[in-house]
C-alpha cells in the first residue's frame, strides 16, 4: 500500500492537483482533497484486462490487427469521443490522417457556441490565476457552477491568501439563471451568493436587458422573464464598479437554438465594461473528459479545432457539416472509432456500422463493439498531460499503479502503424 500526495486530477478540468490517494496493488482510493467529480473517477476499478474482437477475447495484437483491417476497408471512418490526454490526441490525429477520417471530439456542438462567438467578434478571457488573485465581482451565467467543479470556489474564489484582494470573503458572488445545487458559494463571512432564476430558454432575452443597462439604456419594463429590471440594473451598476469582475458561463449548458449568439452577447458586453474605468473578463467553462486537450492538440497540428476532415489530403474543417453524430445518422460514415480514456459511463453512439472502441477499462456495452481495447487512464495507470479549462496550462498526470494496460497512445500508433 503506497500514499502519493500532491496528485493532478485530469477530470475536474479545473486542475486540482492536491489530492491524496492510497494506492493499493490496482485498488486507488482518495483520502484527502476529493469531490463528486474526481473521487469516482479515481476509485473507478479496473474490470477489463484483456482486448475483445466480437465479444471474445484476444491479443493485443490481434485487436490492433483487426482494427486496422476495418479502417483500410473504410471510405469515410469517423473518430468520436477524444477523450484523452496530449499524447493520446497525437495518435488519434495521425491516424486521422492515415486514415482520411474525421474528428469531433464528444463535446464540440457545445465548445461550438463558444468557437462561433470567438470567430465572428472576439472575447476577452480570463485565467483561473487572475480570478484567484483579483476577482472581486463573479457573474455565474446558465450553469451551476460547483455541480460542474465542486472545489472552484474553495480554491479560486475562497483562497485566505490572494495577490491583490486583502480580504476574499468580501467578494460577491451572483448566479443569473440556474441557482447553486449547494452551499460552496456562500463565503467564508455566512454571505450567499444573490440568484436570479430564470429559465435556460430566457437567458438570451435577460443578457439583452442586462448589456443595454450596462450601457446605460432605459429599459420601460418592470421584470424581465420573472426578474425584475431593478435586480437587473444593481448587477450592471456593480459590474461597472467592480475592481475586477469576471462572467463565467458553461457553453454546453446553453441548450437552445442560436446559443452562439448569447456567448456572443457576454462577450460583447465584457468588452463594453471594459471602456469604462475598470476591468472585466469572460471565463467559460469546459475542459472536462480532454476537450480543451483534444481542440489544443487539432489546433496545433491542423490549425482547427477538433471537428475535422482529413480525407481530402489535407484538413478540412466545418463545425456543422463534419458533426459525428449527424454524419452517422445520415449515413456519411462506415467505420466508427470511439476514443474514451476518462469516462466508462460515455459509450459510443449506439450504430450499426463497424466500430472500434479504444476506452477506459470497465465500460460496458448494450452491443459490443467489433473491436473493444481497453487503455490505461492518463494520471492513474500512465503519466501524461492534460489542459487544463483555461487553455493556459497543461497539468503533468502522474502515473499511480502498475495496471499493465496500454495507453492511448500506444494503441492509436499501432493501428496506424498496422495500416
């Protein structure tokens, strides 16, 4: 029995990297610093050793083999899911490549709000650092936060110690849509966050109201979709007089038509706030299950983010035209490739066409997969990378137990080698 200290986790997508595990033979157990994310994703036990071809099981070498006889006999394969750390994403693109496939990673229709705002007008984004030593104002926008990242506020918000805040239980926390599922936003002081419910379908109308007020427009109405237009106004005047506001919002929390374009509007009021005399920052959510790592990794090495072409000879890319799901539906795709090191509960879209499933050990199947290869998880069975929400950082995994499976990687480059 073995304790490591100072553990990253690769699953909160905030970065944690103090947690404490008790590693014993291939049982991990955490015992310090874990919450409703991590601790079930490190504890998730091993149940599959050994790789499947039709249900039964084979050499590695024998999956690997058949793997690539189903991507050689492809017109058009598909690659879902990437969820994986860097070097995992590496070899899943060079297959991609080898093998014309497209790439969309599991969470890009709701990355794609986000990507859409991006390119049309332009953000301006924070950092987990910046929020931990000089926000003193957060807007939580449609999603509730400590359900997406249980410790944020204990370790961003509620730090004792910050660069430019002498006291950081005076900050003032406001949710606008969903309330918080429990008590992590109510600040060392007793003080609760302010909500202002409204439906997810009536952000778009409510933001309008709230960036008119923040220039200073009149609003002749008294609520707004059950909020009154005063609560409304006491939360633009206190974005305009914060020190340091921060809007965080979760992109794939926003699932209603044209959500792009209420990025688009936290976005652009950011920017209005930002020409008067203080400052503000956007900070969306994500970086959950290798999503950051997946659009980092295509970025660099395709120029695009991870919904991609490579059939052509060269990348292609088409955040709406190249979406797995709809390819598959229509009829688009042959071959399916599900990459999932993270989560044994994120199978494969259930299809009738071949399909090839490189995941975490323990995920089950109401039909089994053609070829299943079970892999070791980054920052538990090998050492790794991962980025981290905020795109800045990429967290070191360490490797906690000999499990003997392979990594993502080593199984992606063999297929690609095997072509």
């Amino acid at each position: 029995m073995t304790e490591i200290i100072e553990v990253p986790s690769p699953f909160c997508g905030i970065g944690t990297d103090d947690l404490t595990v008790q590693v014993n033979d291939l049982a991990v157990s955490v015992m310090a610093n874990g919450c409703a994310v991590n601790t079930p994703a490190f504890e998730q036990v091993i149940t599959d050793t050994s790789a499947r071809v039709d249900g039964k099981d084979v050499s590695l070498e024998v999956a690997v083999a058949k793997a690539a006889e189903l991507l050689s006999a492809s017109n058009q394969p598909v690659i879902g899911g990437c969820a994986t750390d860097v070097n995992g994403m590496r070899g899943l693109m060079a297959l991609a490549d080898h093998s014309g496939a497209v790439v969309d990673n599991m969470n890009f229709t709701g990355a794609r709000r986000n990507f859409l705002a991006l390119q049309d007008t332009g953000w301006m984004n924070t950092t987990l650092a910046e929020i931990k030593n000089r926000c003193d104002y957060l807007l939580v926008v449609g999603v509730d936060l400590e359900g997406f990242a249980p410790r944020f506020f204990e370790r961003y918000l509620w730090n004792q110690e910050s660069m430019f805040l002498s006291d950081t239980s005076q900050r003032q926390i406001v949710y606008l849509g969903k309330a918080p599922s429990g008590e992590a936003s109510i600040s060392p002081a007793g003080v609760k966050a302010k909500v202002l419910a409204c439906k997810d379908a009536d952000l778009p109308e409510v933001m309008a109201v709230l960036r008119a007020l923040v220039k200073g427009k009149k609003i002749v109405a008294e609520t707004i979709c059950g909020i009154a237009v005063s609560d409304l106004q006491e939360v633009a005047d206190q974005l305009k007089t914060a020190k340091y506001g921060v809007v965080t919002w979760a992109a794939g929390a926003l699932n209603f038509d044209q959500a792009e374009l209420t990025v688009q509007m936290l976005s652009e009021m950011v920017k209005d706030i930002n020409t008067m005399d203080t400052r503000c920052s956007g900070f969306p959510l994500g970086g959950k299950e290798g999503d950051q790592t997946a659009n980092q990794v295509c970025g660099w090495t395709s120029a695009y983010p991870a919904r991609a072409r490579f059939s052509s000879g060269f990348p292609e890319y088409d955040p709406f035209l190249y979406d797995s799901n709809v390819m598959l539906a229509n009829g688009e795709a042959d071959v399916l490739v599900w990459v999932q090191a993270f989560n044994v509960t994120s199978v494969p879209p259930v299809t009738e066409l071949p399909t090839i499933v490189v995941a975490r050990s323990g995920m089950v199947f109401d039909k089994q997969p053609d070829v299943f290869i079970p892999v070791g998880t980054p920052g538990i069975d090998h050492a790794g990378h991962a980025y981290r929400l905020d795109n800045v950082v990429a967290i070191r995994l360490k490797k906690l137990r000999e499990s003997g499976l392979p990594s993502t990687a080593d199984v992606l480059n063999a297929i690609e080698q095997a072509l």
